[in-house]
C-alpha cells in the first residue's frame, strides 16, 4: 500500500506514476552557500546537457507573503511555523517540483523537509508531529549537505547580510546578545543537521573549505548519480525490449545487464513506475 | 500525540458543532451562545477559517485557483492552530466555556472528500484537544440544498467541490461533493463519539435536545458573579465573531 517514493503516504489524489526527472536537494545551515553554489551548478548541468529547475524554501506564490507578514508580526509559534512550512513546501511541491520531474527536468531543491524538521524542532514542536505533517513528501533522489561548524559560519554571516534575528534564534530566547545566541541556535541547527544526515544517508561535504571545493565536490557526487541512473534506464528499456524484438544482439545485451545486476541500481521511482 | 482520542485536562469545557452548510449548526450554536451568557457563563467563540494570519493566503488561493487538496488542507490547519493558541486553549486553561463553530472534524471529512490521506490529516491535527462535547448535526443533502440556496441563491465554488471537475454545474456538484462529505461524517460518528442530532426536526426543538445535552457537560463550571456580570455585559457584544473584528 505504501509508496516508497514518499515518506508517508503520498498525495493520494494525484497522478505521480513517471516521474522521469531527478530530484536533488542541497541542505545546509543558513550562510552555508547553498545558493550559491546551486547557481553555479545550473550552467554545468545545462551543458552536460540536462535541463534544470531550481525551487527555493518558502517561495511559493501561495505564502511567500503570509510567511513574511507573519514573521514580522511575531505571531508565529511552533505550531503555526510548521504548518506554514509545510503549506509552503507542499504548494511547490505540487506545482513545481513534480511537473517538473514530470517533463524529466533535474530539480535542484535549495532545502528541504529536512530543515523544516531541524527548526521545528530547535521551536519546541513535538518532532514526530512535526515529521508527520511531510507524510505528502517525495524522498529526494539524491540529498548533499554542506556541512560546516560554526566558526565557520560567522565571518560568512558577518560579512553577507548580517546576523539576522530569525537565524539568530532570538525568537527562542536563547539570550539579549545577537552573536551569542547566532553561536548558541547555529550550533544547535547544525546539530540537528548533522542527525539528520546519520539518519538519512545524506551525501555529506565539508563545506568549510572553499567554494571551489564544495562546488567541485557537488559535481562529482551529481555527475556520478546522473551516470548512474541514465545507465539504469537504458538497461530496463533494453529489458523492457527482447520479447517482440527480433534484433538478437540487443537480447543478449539486455540479459547481460540483468546478469549483472545493473538493474537493481535503478532508483525507486523508475521501479515503482514500471 | 492523540489528543482526539483522550479526556483533556483542563478545567474549561470545549464544545463544537458539525455538519454540513446548511444543516443549521451555527443557528443552534448561536443560540446555546446567548442562553449561556444569559445563565452567566463566560463563553469564548471560535469559527473556522477566521484566524487573520492565513486569511489571506486562503482568500488569494481561492480566487486564483492555486489551492491543491494539501495546501488547502494544511492552511486551514494553520488557521487552526493559529486560533487553538490564541482562542481555544487559554480559556480552556481559565476553566471557561468554548464554543467552536466547526473543529479538526471538519478537516477530517472536507479534505479527505478533496483526497488527501485520511490517516496524515489525522496526524496534522493531533495537536487538538478533544471536545467536552462534539455535536453532529445530521441532515439530507437535498435540505441542505434548499437551505443554502434560499439564503443566498448561488453556491460557493468550494463549498460545491468544484475545485474537484465533479460535475460542470454547481448544484449536481454540491450534490455529490457534500454526499461524500455526508458519509465521512457518519464514520466519524462512531470513531470520535459525535453526538447526532436530527438537524431536520424544527429549530427549537433541537435547542432542546442541544441544550440537555449542554447542561450534562458544564456541570461544575462556575458561573460569573453577579458584579462580574454587569460591568462586563457593558463591555462586550453578547455575540462576537472572534478574529473578524
């Protein structure tokens, strides 16, 4: 009954049978670069030859403004932080990320459910709730997390925008003094990331190093997934062939891709298509 | 986290109705509203969809057609949520009365209707504290009809499901929409132990059965004094519309 393809049961009312596109998120603390570097890797994947669409954390068309408002106006609690997210996450879920995986787009996710579980959590909302609320979710084909500490964070933060209050963590109290409690609620962001990333098998890359570092790094674990899945594919299509086709070299090379077991690699959204 | 399922502990009543447009809830929920004030309660009333942080994320999704079932689903919870913290809980917690004008029930036969996951709609709202008292008010589709269109002549686009292309026309919309949402209702009944009422008997007679049934549940909430009575009286609307002032 379960569809793998989500994390809970799925989007019941929808038509998600071929999704042909990949699904790539790129999570990570704030001032981490994630941006950034999915703006570099948009131009390398065109020219590799695949299109991209890139979706950003609450920017849906439905509630960027009501998040915003709401952030301003304090209003917001745990409970109505995760709810908003999740609205959010879902309204692009819906209506960018599946049509595109759909049109067999790479999707680059700069975020995902996973932040919404981190902060929810560091809030104070009960996390199996929190978890449950992203039940509609797609598991992402492939997660790469920047990882970092916070000493690194904080000549990043401090020459960007600035220490903001939401990525401080005032909201939570942990103290008057703004570089303390960015130290304080970065640390514990992280910490939970870093949770995450045991739990969830995330592709993890050491983003203290340089820019050019962790965008070389993002390449070789996107470039070494895409191999991999566009040799899945051929294989199951040439499986999918010999029975009317009399071409018996292409038989015998379809056997041998079953021998070797390259068909088990296939990810699970080309299985559960089939 | 089963809050729907258990006793709450606070020393408060909570107290909703449910039904589908047109099956009279809010005309007798009104009316226990002004028989309880009039006894000295202090009752606090809620009504879905009227917290002010997502109205307008609903009203925009509305009108443009962006809202999925999910998003749809998930606003109204946060609608909820939003009104569960700031109108439902502290007066439950002061060991007033609440009154709620639709609850998590709602949600649990509107959006399954719409097709999302009975089971996941359940979790979003194990936040909510199980009602003292959960009133169904039970009426065919076809009186419902007749009530709704005799108030204000046309259907609204997503009270007739027409978000879901179940039917071109609005009434054979309504029809099927609200048939789906009937049956639901009735296997709630059952699940979350909603009391029904037979929303086609006349008006003051439910009152009666309502009120009896009302009485049960306060017993042991203290009513104002009488000094408290007076100077608030002067202060607030018998009945307000909480979040829309």
């Amino acid at each position: 009954m379960k569809d793998s393809r989500f994390y809970g049961n799925g989007l019941p009312y929808k038509k998600t049978a071929g999704l042909k596109g990949s699904l790539i998120v790129i999570e990570g603390t704030d001032h981490v670069g994630r941006s950034t570097q999915i703006d570099l890797l948009k131009p390398w994947l065109e020219v590799e030859g695949y299109a991209v669409v890139s979706t950003r954390w609450t920017r849906s068309a439905l509630l960027y403004e009501t998040i915003a408002e709401a952030k301003a106006g304090h209003r917001l609690n745990a409970t109505t932080f995760a709810l908003l997210y999740a609205a959010d996450f879902a309204d692009r879920l819906e209506n960018e990320i599946i049509p595109a995986l759909r049109a067999g787009l790479v999707v680059l996710a700069d975020r995902y459910m996973y932040t919404a579980w981190a902060r929810n959590k560091l809030m104070g909302a009960d996390p199996t709730w929190s978890r449950s609320l992203f039940g509609f979710a797609l598991v992402p084909d492939l997660v790469l997390y920047l990882k970092v500490d916070v000493a690194s964070l904080i000549p990043r933060a401090l020459e960007g925008k600035g220490m903001d209050y939401w990525e401080s963590g005032i909201h939570l109290a942990f103290g008057t003094d703004l570089f303390e409690s960015f130290c304080n609620y970065q640390r514990r962001l992280i910490r939970e990331f870093n949770a995450l990333a045991r739990e969830f098998n995330f592709t993890t890359i050491d983003a203290r190093k340089s820019p050019e570092y962790v965008q070389k790094k993002l390449r070789e674990h996107i470039g070494d997934y895409l191999r991999q899945r566009k040799g899945a594919a051929q294989n199951e299509a040439a499986a999918a062939q010999p029975l009317n086709s009399s071409n018996g070299a292409r038989i015998e090379h379809a056997q041998s891709a079953g021998a070797s077991g390259a068909i088990q690699h296939a990810p699970d959204r080309a299985q559960a298509a089939k | 986290m089963t809050g729907l399922y258990e006793r709450h502990p606070y020393p408060g009543k909570l107290i909703v109705v449910e039904g589908i447009d047109g099956s009279g809830k809010s005309t007798q929920l009104r009316l226990i509203h002004r028989w309880l004030e009039a006894a000295g309660y202090r009752v606090f009333f809620t009504e879905w969809n009227s917290s002010e942080l997502v109205r307008r994320a609903i009203r925009r999704g509305k009108k443009k057609g962006l809202l999925t079932p999910t998003t749809f689903s998930l606003l109204h919870a946060a609608d909820f949520a939003d009104r569960l913290i700031y109108q439902i809980m502290p007066p439950l917690k002061g060991g007033m009365i609440v009154l709620a004008d639709r609850y998590a029930y709602t949600a649990f036969t509107r959006d399954v209707a719409r097709g999302v996951d009975p089971q996941w709609v359940r979790e979003v709202y194990s936040i909510a504290p199980r009602p003292d008292l959960a009133l169904y008010f039970r009426v065919p589709i076809e009186a419902s009809l007749e009530r709704v269109l005799t108030g204000r002549q046309k259907l609204k686009y997503y009270e007739a499901g027409m978000d879901l292309r179940l039917a071109n026309e609005a009434t054979e919309s309504f029809r099927i929409f609200q048939s789906r949402i009937l049956e639901l209702y009735d296997a709630l009944t059952h699940e979350f132990d909603l009391k029904v009422i037979d929303a086609v008997r006349d008006i003051d007679e439910q009152q009666q059965v309502v009120r009896q049934l009302v009485m049960d549940v306060i017993r042991g909430v203290e009513p104002k004094k009488p000094y408290e009575r007076q100077s608030l009286l002067r202060q607030r609307p018998a009945v307000q519309k909480n979040g829309r002032a």
